[in-house]
C-alpha cells in the first residue's frame, strides 16, 4: 500500500517536482567582526543566482 502512494504523489505533481530541481540550498560561512567567530547564513537560491549570492557582502 505504501508503494502505491508514493507512486500517486510523484505522478500528481511531476511539474512542481521539476520545477524544484531548479532551487538550491546555500550555506555561506560569515565571519563576526566583533568576536572573530563565524555564523552561517542559509538560503534557499534559485540555480542561475548562486553566484549572486555569494558575491553580496
């Protein structure tokens, strides 16, 4: 029975599925002025904006 759903997921929203290979999660190390240590910021990127991304300051 399991199977059986997973399978009617995938096929109700195969757009949405593609369209979401699109999008990538970014992980960019910031590093504190006052401290010295280091946070991270995560964002959730289109593919074609990465670099874009990671050159803001």
């Amino acid at each position: 029975m399991a199977k059986a759903a997973k399978t009617a997921i995938k096929s109700k929203d195969a757009k949405a599925a593609a369209e979401s290979k699109n999008w990538t999660k970014v992980v960019r190390a910031i590093k504190s002025p006052k401290t010295g240590a280091y946070t991270f910021k995560e964002s959730i990127v289109h593919k074609d904006k990465i670099k874009e991304f990671l050159a803001q300051k």
